[in-house]
C-alpha cells in the first residue's frame, strides 16, 4: 500500500492534508482494521514530518478510527462485538429519530423524493463494493439531513469512520444483504405513508440485522 506524497504547502494546509489523506485510506480500506500504523513510514510516504504526521494520527484516535496498542504502537481500530453491537444501537436511535422528524415535517414529499433516488442509486453495485458501500451510507446520510436536525447529523457523521471501518472489516466477499435497495426501500415505504411506529420499527429491525452481521463475523 502506498500513499501519494504531498505537495509543498504552508503547514497547516499540509496538516489538514496529511489528515485527509491518512483517514482516506482508512475508511476506503487500504489500511485495514489491526494493521500498524508506523510514523516513520507514513512520513515517508507522505514526503511530511513525523510530528505532522503524529498530529494527523492524534486526530484519527480522537475520531475513533485509530487505536494504541501495546507499547503505543498505534494500529487501525478494530471494534469489539460488543462495540459493533453499541455502534448500531446509536444508529437506530439516531435515524429513528430522523424518520420520525421526517414524517412529522411539512417537507416529507420532496424528502421522499430524495430518498427514493438514493435507493435507486444501489441498483448496480451488487459487483463494485466500494460503490456499494458509498450508496449505502449516501443512503443513511440523506436520511439523517432530511430531519433538517443539524445536532442528529453531527452525531451521525462523528460516527461514520467506525461504520466504515465495520463495514470494511468484513469485506466485500461478506457483503451484507442489508445493503441492497429491496431493504431501505420499506423505510422510504413507511416514511411515504406518514406511519412513524412502522418506519421506527423497520430502522430498529434493519440495524439489528446488521449489527447481528457484522458482530458475528468477529473472532477473538
């Protein structure tokens, strides 16, 4: 695995940089959960300093995409079933609460709307998992910017890294069923028809779903 050095940029352009770059092959998947991440080698890498790139790292841990483990050596973080499970739970919470918001709004056609496109976008990716994955996530993302609660999207998104490192965990070769058009559709279904008791249901049941998935694929 390589990364692409970085241009010559006044130093916090070139920080933010090394950050984008570092959390991109994390939750693409080049660096996967438990590799090593080595200052030394990254800075190489990178054509930066090792405290540039130290400073990235700090803020991967704080994003909870990047762990210390024995003598600090600092590796891709790599949840727990335990985790795993607590991690969809918040997502239930969090887009029942956006269905929910959703349905009780004044903008729920045009929401619909938007949301039946994106399932549509997921049509065709049964074969590219990264694209499948964006279509995905694009999905539950819209979900949440279409409560219109600013708060909820926030908590979504400082969540997203570890989804993603769940999500690439597994594998394309273990690519969850969850995942198709045919099950977000019914939430659209749901949101459509204005019944909130069956659109929170249906978040709950297809988070349980993937957290039964992606935590039964972890050993150890």
């Amino acid at each position: 695995m390589t990364l692409e050095p970085l241009a010559s940029l006044d130093r916090t352009t070139l920080r933010e940089r090394a950050l984008d770059a570092l959390r991109t092959a994390v939750v693409t998947g080049r660096y996967r959960p438990g590799d090593h991440l080595g200052e030394v080698e990254l800075a190489s890498h990178l054509g930066v300093s090792r405290g540039t790139v130290r400073e990235a790292l700090r803020h991967l841990q704080q994003e909870g995409l990047v762990t210390a483990g024995a003598r600090g050596m600092l590796r891709v973080n790599r949840l727990s079933a335990g985790e795993v499970r607590d991690l969809f739970r918040v997502r239930a919470a969090l887009e029942g609460l956006a269905v929910a918001e959703i349905i009780a709004s004044d903008h729920r056609a045009s929401s619909v709307a938007a949301l039946r496109g994106s399932v549509a976008a997921l049509a065709g990716t049964e074969h590219d998992f990264a694209a499948r994955v964006e279509a995905d996530l694009g999905f539950h993302l819209l979900l949440c910017r279409e409560s219109g609660n600013t708060m909820l999207v926030d908590s979504w998104r400082h969540l997203e890294g570890r989804i993603r490192v769940t999500i690439m965990n597994g594998g394309p070769e273990n690519s969850p069923v969850m995942m198709a058009g045919d099950r977000h559709a019914p939430i659209v279904d749901a949101i459509e028809a204005g019944d909130t008791a069956s659109a929170v249901a249906i978040v709950e049941s297809h988070m349980a779903s993937a957290a039964d998935h992606f935590a039964g694929q972890i050993t150890g």
